[in-house]
C-alpha cells in the first residue's frame, strides 16, 4: 500500500483493514527463515535512521533531548533485534516427542498500536519490529503532537521489510489521527498495544478487543544508609537527565535515610542539580503539575526552562531542580509523576519510614509499574522487604530506572521493551515488558501418553522353606536391632505360631512385645490401640506376621509411629493417580525398621 494511500476517515480505514488482513493472511504463511530475513532488513534499516528520526521528533514534538533520543531508536532496533533474532515465532517452536507434546506458533491478526508523544519514534520501531518477527500485521496510530516523526519510522521499517521480501500492506498507520479514528481502529482490531496516557490505555481496555496497556509511573526510589552515596546519586542524575526524564520508568521522588541525608544532599548539588527553597518549589511545582496531572507544556523540558516558566532564577549549569518536601499525599504536586526535570526528596527516620513514604507515593499514581532501592545488596532482609513492600512489577536495585526500567542494558533477564506492564496493580492484562510472546498464538498439539507404570518391591524378599530363621538373624548380624515389636492375630498368636520369630529373637538376645488384638478387617482403632504399646515400647524393628489384616495394621502403626504428627484421614485419602495424590508420605525406617512375614497370599504379600 503506498504512502499517498492515505487513512483519514471511517471508510479509508476501513477498507486499509481490509487489505492487511489480505497481506497478514499471506504474511502468516511465511517460513521462520523468511520471517527473520524481514526482521532483520527492518531492525537495520531502523538504526541507520536513528539520528534523523531523532532530530524529526525533537524538532515536531519539543520534548527531550536529541542525543538521548538517537540512543533510543538505537535501542529499539538493536537491542530487540539481538534478544529475538534467534527466537522461533513460526509453526512448530517447540516439540517433545516423549511426551507428545508439540507447541505451534500462530500470530495474532492486525495489532492496533497507539504510540504516544513522549517516545514516539523508539516505540513505532519497537511494535513494528515485534509484529514483524510475530508475522503480524500493524496499524499505527500516532499522537497528533508527534505524527511526522512516528509515521516517518514506520515508514521506514515498513519500505525495508517490503524489499525484504513482507507483503505490501503489513504495516500503515492513520494519516489523519483524531479519536474517532482511533476508537475505530481499536474495535475492528484483533489486538491492542497501548501506550499512552491513562485515558488512551482506559479507552483501549474498554474498546471490547483485547488490549495490552499500560499504567502511568511514578517510581519512588529509596536511598539506604547502606548504599554507595555517589553510585546512587550518579545513577539517579544519569536517569533523571535522560531524555529529560521521559521514560515512564524515571525516578520521580527519592526517599532518603537520615544517616546519609546531609551527604545525598552535597552530591546531587556537586553534580548540577538546584534544591529550591521552600517558595520555589511551590512555584514549579504547581507549574508542573497542574489539576492532579502533568502540565504538557512542562514534559521534558530542561530544569533551566522549567524554573524560567515559574519565575525561578537558577544557574545556567542547572541540571535538575530538587524540591525538599514531606507530604506524600497527592495534594502535593511534587507526589505526582512529573515525565521532566525534577524531582521530590524527602527525608526518611529509618527504613520502614522509607518503605512507608514510597508505597503512598506509589499508591499516589504508581501502582504496578516501577520503585527502585539503592543499598548494599549484602543487607538481603532489607532488600526482601522492600520488595515484598513494593506494589511494583520492576523492582531496581541501583540501577538508573530510565534505562533500567526498559531492560537488557542493566539486567539482561529483563526483557528489552517500550511498553511496560503494570499488572493488576496498574488496570493491565500483563505485569512485564511487553515482547514477542505476547502477539502469539500458541497451539498445544497433545499426542496421547499412557501414564508410566512401575513396581515397588521391599529392600530385601526371602523365600523358599527354612528362610525364615536365616532372614531373622540379619535382624542382629547386619542391622544390629535390639528391640523387635512382633503384630499379628488372635489365632496364629494363641496357636503359638509367633513362637517360630520369638525364640530367634531370645537367642540374639533382641527384646521384644507382641500386639495379637486385630480383627479380620482391622479398624483404625485397633492399630491406634497398637501404637499406643509400640510408642511405650520404642522397638527398633517392626514385625508382621499374618495374613492382610495382620499386615495392614502392622504397616499403619508403623507410619503413625514414624511420623505421629501425621493425620490418617489425610493418608487414607483416595488418589487418581498416585504420582499427582495431593499427600505425601514422609520417610520411612528412621526409627525402626519393618519386617512383613505372610503366612498366606492375601494383601498384605502382594
């Protein structure tokens, strides 16, 4: 579809639908190795632009800083490139033969993408490069304040991956954004990825297709009195200056310890950052943050030309404007994210006075999304209950949140992305950074498996007549046992039968008892009358002589007298399967030893 082939009404964007789905139905028939020559021609086609693309959304948009926006296209094309250049994304990708298990890779359809004004290049080349490896198809839409820009990198991913081969019409964008277009686009899509503002992100989880969201940040970052003070500081300077703390991932408060306050203090001033005396702050602050939201007009700006709008006069070196404060309530402006070159401090008593001030800020207009703590990694009880304290899905441990919030610069498990996710927490469908696995389908293809079977059989099985006399001696000559609790039946006890075990035993010197009061079909309360002797008599060995009854008895005793704390409501519990059964037996033997003798082929010998 070429570029003159514009979208600016219901029924051109109806009929462009229309067409990608014509060019997503043949894109999904491509091979794995067609795919990933498409991805790649893409992803470098996207770098090699990244510096006039920076230029062109610095120049239409006003916000951030143009070097810091080179870095992030850089990022986008390169770095997910790299972490998905060798992911399979098409038919099989994944296949167990001994388990029958096969995993089918499909795409998803035509993904709607809102791309917003802060990241507006990166974020174009980031979702194209996913659809792309994903084999779907993508229609931008692009904030109207940062269109040129967002459609000049779509463009370019799109012209790069037609001449690698992608069907014409795989990705487009609305020529003419306004909100009709863009609801539109979202209903008649078969996904969303929304990256905005929370009303944008609102509108895309209530538009009846499914959405992938994101919630708004506002990262409280604790200073330990354990932590490298100019580490940390330099760390929240890096970030904070980034692109004039645009990346929702930025650090908008810092929570400091008492211990290390003074010193913070003297740090963030050595490295250009200007604290405000207590009018200032309410004069940018309320320039800033204007009816509970960030003032546009103020989204990365440098700390000089936000001061000048509030009438503060700073140096020229300024690099960040800090304002002490204390109330964490969102009728302080300085509570809110701000998306600019300022940021909140407050002092902290202790650690839990930290915790307390960040989760509030987060409860403020946070929820979900990042928090970061600067400290000693070796203080691991502070560390676990910070974030066990945090209602964040990236939690950064001295790290630059702005770069470490994206991933795969700081931590390479962190998944590299532009849209992060903020869970329940924050009103979203995920809680990570968004990648690849989001836009499949996946198809289980289950071949059908018998469940295993397996045969159980004691240590030791003696047999043929006269082996029991020579089994018995082991008793003492191998296991060294000297006390031997002997459980069987009224009839083979009265008939003398257990006289055959009991005179073995009085010639080895091993001492014993015997338990004969079982039934035919023996009761819990006969084994638990039996436990209560075996308890008393604390034998080292076990034995059953007797047919099922006498077996099932002796065995059940032995379990309660190895492990009393067990229920047998709980043991006796029926099973499916006996590898899956909810309860687990615990280890048997470690008090004594158990010794089954069947005098006939009942239960008890099977």
């Amino acid at each position: 579809m070429s570029q003159e082939s514009i979208i600016d009404s219901v029924e051109t964007l109806e009929a462009h639908l229309k067409t990608m789905r014509a060019a997503q139905a043949e894109f999904a028939t491509f091979s794995q190795e067609q795919v990933d020559k498409i991805f790649k021609a893409a992803a470098l086609a996207a770098n090699k632009a990244r510096i006039p693309l920076a230029q062109l959304a610095y120049d239409e948009t006003g916000y951030g800083v143009m070097e810091d926006k080179v870095v992030k296209n850089h990022y986008a094309a390169e770095f997910v490139y790299n972490k998905y250049k060798d992911t399979k994304t098409c038919g099989v990708i994944e296949r167990d033969p001994a388990f029958g298990m096969t995993k089918v890779a499909e795409p998803l359809g035509v993904v709607a993408a809102v791309i917003p004004t802060t990241n507006p290049t990166s974020t174009a080349i980031f979702k194209t490069l996913i659809c792309l490896k994903t084999r779907n198809a993508i229609l931008i839409s692009p904030h109207p304040r940062a269109k040129k820009c967002t459609t000049e990198a779509a463009r370019i991913v799109r012209d790069a991956a037609e001449a690698a081969g992608c069907p014409k019409g795989i990705i487009d964008w609305v020529s003419v954004p306004s909100i009709e277009l863009t609801n539109t686009l979202m209903q008649e899509a078969d996904i969303i990825l929304a990256t905005g503002g929370p009303g944008m992100v609102n509108a895309a989880y209530s538009s009846g297709t499914p959405a992938l969201g994101v919630g708004p940040g506002n990262n409280p970052a604790i200073i330990d009195d354990t932590a490298n003070v100019v580490d940390s500081v330099s760390s929240i300077m890096h970030s904070k200056t980034f692109d004039n703390g645009m990346i929702c991932a930025t650090e908008q408060n810092v929570i400091v310890l008492d211990g290390v306050y003074d010193a913070v203090k003297a740090e963030f001033q050595k490295r250009g950052a200007y604290f405000l005396n207590p009018e200032e702050a309410d004069k940018v602050g309320n320039i800033v943050i204007v009816n509970g939201g960030v003032n546009a007009k103020m989204v990365g700006q440098p700390a000089t030309k936000i001061a000048a709008a509030a009438g503060v006069e700073v140096p020229a070196w300024t690099k960040i404007l800090i304002g002490e404060t204390d109330s964490v309530e969102p009728s302080n402006p300085w509570a809110h994210e701000k998306l600019t070159t300022i940021l909140g401090m407050y002092r902290a008593k202790d650690f839990d006075d930290a915790l307390a001030k960040a989760s509030r800020l987060i409860a403020d207009g946070g929820y979900g999304h990042t928090s970061s703590l600067f400290i000693d990694t070796r203080e691991t009880e502070k560390v676990e209950k910070h974030y066990n304290a945090m209602k964040t899905c990236r939690i950064l441990i001295n790290t630059p949140a702005s770069l470490g919030g994206i991933g795969d610069i700081y931590n390479f498990e962190l998944a590299p992305s532009l849209t992060l996710g903020c869970g329940s927490w924050g009103g979203n469908s995920f809680s990570g950074n968004l990648d690849i696995h989001q836009l499949l389908n996946v198809k289980s293809v289950a071949e059908r498996r018998e469940n295993m079977l397996w045969f159980r059989t004691p240590e030791k099985v003696y047999f043929k007549k006269g082996c029991m006399p020579v089994a018995l001696r082991e008793l003492k000559e191998v296991y060294g046992c000297k006390r031997a609790f002997i459980v069987t039946d009224s009839f083979l006890y009265t008939s003398g039968f257990t006289k055959k075990i009991e005179k073995p035993l009085d010639e080895m010197g091993i001492t014993h008892s015997s338990f004969w009061s079982i039934s035919p079909d023996p009761k819990l309360q006969d084994a638990e009358k039996g436990e209560e002797l075996l308890r008393a008599f604390q034998p080292d060995v076990i034995i059953a002589i007797g047919g099922g009854s006498a077996m099932d008895a002796g065995k059940i005793m032995w379990t309660m007298y190895e492990h009393p704390e067990e229920k047998f409501d709980d043991m006796a519990v029926d099973f499916m399967d006996i590898r899956k059964r909810v309860y687990r037996f615990k280890k048997m033997g470690e008090k004594a030893k158990f010794v089954a003798i069947p005098t006939s082929s009942g239960t008890g010998s099977e």
